[in-house]
C-alpha cells in the first residue's frame, strides 16, 4: 500500500484530509514542526504518526500531499523531487478527491467552517457523508454519497475543485497579504461561480453575490423578501433562534437552532436551501439541528463558577461583532470582556479603525501582541497602534492573565486566528488555584 505522507499535517485542512484519508483505510502518516496545535488532537487519537520535519521523512514510493503553508523548497518537497516521489498540493488532492461524490463546497470570507460543520452534521442523517471542516476536523466513510468540504478563497485554491453544489456564505475583503481589493476577491468568487456543476447557494443580502454569474441557477436565501429562501418571524431566546422559512413566499417550515446570531440563521438557511434542492424532509433537518454541537473553536464554551470562557476563531472585523452578537443573546445580563489576538500584521494594519470599532461593543477590551504566520512572521505595526484607538482597552501579556479575574459574573470571548487559546488555558489555571483566605 502507498504511503501518504502529509507535509505541515497539523494544518486545519491537511490534518482533515489526513482524517478522512485513514478512515478510508489509506497509510497515513505526516510531519509538522514541534508546538503544539489543537489540529492535531484528532490525528492522535486515530494513532497517525506524526514526525518532525526531515527529508529523511521521504521515499520514493510515497504520495506526498504538500501543505500549502510551505513552499516547493521546503526540505522534504526538495528530497521529494530529487527521488521521484509523487507530490501533490493539498488543494489538488482534495480537488480530486471530491469528484468521486456528491460534491458541497461551503467558500465565503466568513461562516464557511460553521456552516460545512452544521452541514455535514445535518446531511449524515440523510445518507452517509465524508466532510472536511476548517477546524482540523475530518471524516471519512467509504461509501459516502455526499462529501462536504470547506473551501478556501486565499490564494485562489478553492479554484482547484469543480463541486456539484458551492455554497456561497458572503463576499468581503480579507487576505490583504494576497487580495489587492474587494474587486479582486470577487473575480475570484466569479472564477469560482463558473466551475460548479449543479447549482450554487448564495446569500442573496450580500451585495456582490447578488452580482454573481453562473451557468448553473443560483438560489439565494436570506432575511430579505427578494430571497427564494427568507427566514422570518425570528425569535431569539437565551436558548437558541427560532424562525419561519418562506421559499419563494411560501410557507414552507419553522425550525428552532440551539445557535444564536444573525449569522447562525443565516448558515442554517444555507443548509435548509441545499436540503430543499436534495429533497430531504424537513423533519430530519430539524432533528440533525437539535442534535448539533458545534465546531472546534467557533463559540466552545467552558463554564468555571461564575464565569463563561468563550473560545472563538473570529479574526475579522465581521466575525467578532457576530460573536459578540451571539453572546449578547444567550448571556444578555452580563458583562462581555472580549481578549482579542489579531492575526498578521497586513490584516491588522489594513482593518485597524475597523477592528476597534467593533472591539468597542464589548464592556471591557484586553490586547495581546499580533500574531503573525508562516508567509507573514514581522511587521511595523504594534499591538499599541491598536490600543491607542479603543479608549480604556489594555494590554495582555501572558504572564499577567490574572488580571482577568477583576471581572465576576462575567463572559470572556477569547477571540484570534493565533494561539490565543494558550491565554484561556493560563487563566483558567488562575482560576483553579486556591483562593486566598
């Protein structure tokens, strides 16, 4: 049997992919660098090996699927070449992979890993599903009729899959590093538009997938009146949204989403669309949202006394109004204390005023130092510049997360596309210690 040696496997969708590859009985095995990563919690317990980088990692009669973090010099990718072994970047891979099913590409500058989770989760109730999710999470089962994968717009590399179905979550700028405007990720999603088989999902309150061209018909949903798919009626409670749909301004069912936020329904509109168009019964949607538990690092709760810790991957402007939004929901009497790592400094830089305004809407605001990235390690800027514009905001070094511990009664959204979490983990060891007497 081939080996498939996974180059950076501890990447959110490398170490997916190399998930679902193992449980679809494939040699797996990977290398990354040393620290730690939450991606590679599942690997483990599935018993792939992981190495540290080394060429000595590589023979020819391997299939090396290549992280897109690193480059064609990285050294295992050189004494790849140089044996002849096969190598294949991870989107290509996964590109080919996904033409053996009933493909669901989940892309958008935010919502795709909420959504290919809530996806996934609801469509296994119907037939068997392989997915790969954003999170690090992956699953596969060999006679699965749908796959599910998130499919990323950075770089480009979602244009490596042809699915039957894309869903489109929203259009925004993001990836400055990459995307010179607005204008430019769009031609991307265009580009994208023109390679889908079946039918794209769209939502119709984004302004630029309204403008969005296909070959294949486009159904919108949304909370306005001119979507095929419009939620209405909408009912938030401490416990989760409830909300009519209306397809094409028929009644058609009222769900209830243990989820909270605008941008909750509007992912389960999505999944209801492609459900409609798969004709799945509405009783079993409704029965695979109740069950649903969420993805890694999108809105996971800890609870220690009388605090609630929040653990969010929101690194956008965009994203982190739509957790603070959800915690306003389910926790509307307490004080939201939001800790926030930007992530990479081009991001930063580009969104700034944007970032501190909506970082404004927590109670209180606590920075840590950028995060940079493998493609993006310095920059000019500081976490100071971002300070200086959120009045009463301070800084938050690792050593000093007791800080935190001022606040009671409190919600804390920790908030980053970095390693933020390592800030939750300290402050819950604060929180564990002995009280003084």
């Amino acid at each position: 049997m081939t080996v498939l040696h996974f180059t950076g496997i501890k990447g959110s969708g490398m170490s997916a992919l190399a998930q679902i590859m193992h449980d679809m009985g494939e040699s797996v095995q990977g290398s990354d660098i040393a620290q730690h990563f939450f991606t590679e919690e599942r690997l483990r317990e599935r018993g792939i090996t992981i190495l540290p980088f080394d060429p000595e990692n590589i023979s020819q009669d391997m299939t090396i699927v290549a992280g897109n973090a690193f480059n064609d010099e990285h050294p295992e990718l050189v004494k790849a070449r140089e044996s002849g072994a096969t190598i294949i970047r991870y989107h290509q891979f996964l590109g080919d992979l996904m033409k053996q099913y009933v493909s669901v590409a989940i892309t958008g500058a935010h919502g795709k890993t909420s959504t290919t989770g809530l996806m996934a989760h609801v469509l296994n109730g119907y037939k068997p599903v392989s997915y790969l999710i954003g999170d690090g999470t992956g699953s596969g089962q060999e006679d699965s009729h749908f796959f599910v994968a998130e499919a990323c717009e950075y770089r480009r590399h979602f244009l490596a899959y042809h699915p039957d179905y894309a869903i489109m979550t929203n259009i925004d700028f993001d990836h400055p590093d990459y995307f010179g405007s607005i204008d430019d990720v769009f031609k991307a999603f265009q580009q994208m538009a023109q390679q889908v088989k079946k039918c794209i999902i769209a939502c119709g309150d984004d302004e630029y997938l309204q403008q969005i061209q296909a070959p294949v018909p486009v159904v919108y949903y949304g909370f306005g009146e001119e979507n095929d798919f419009q939620a209405r009626n909408i009912v938030k409670t401490t416990e989760g949204t409830t909300f009519d749909v209306v397809i094409r301004n028929e009644f058609f069912h009222t769900f209830t989403i243990p989820m909270y936020g605008d941008h909750a329904v509007l992912n389960a509109l999505a999944v209801i669309s492609l459900c409609q168009y798969e004709s799945i019964p509405a009783d079993i949607i409704q029965r695979q949202f109740v069950s649903y538990e969420g993805v890694k690092r999108r809105f996971t709760e800890t609870v220690i006394d009388d605090r609630i810790l929040i653990d969010d991957y929101a690194h956008h402007p965009t994203e982190i109004r739509a957790t603070l939004q959800s915690a306003s929901q389910k926790y509307p009497e307490r004080e939201l204390i939001a800790i926030f790592q930007p992530h990479t400094f081009s991001r930063t830089q580009t969104f700034l005023q944007e970032f501190a305004d909506c970082l404004q809407e927590a109670d209180h605001v606590y920075l840590c130092d950028i995060f940079g990235s493998a493609r993006e390690e310095a920059g000019t800027l500081t976490i100071r510049d971002l300070q200086e514009k959120i009045e009463g905001s301070q800084l938050l070094q690792f050593e000093d997360v007791e800080k935190l511990a001022i606040h009671n009664n409190a919600v804390y959204l920790f908030m980053g596309a970095g390693d933020v979490t390592k800030f939750q983990k300290a402050y819950e060891e604060v929180l564990a210690m002995p009280k003084k007497a």
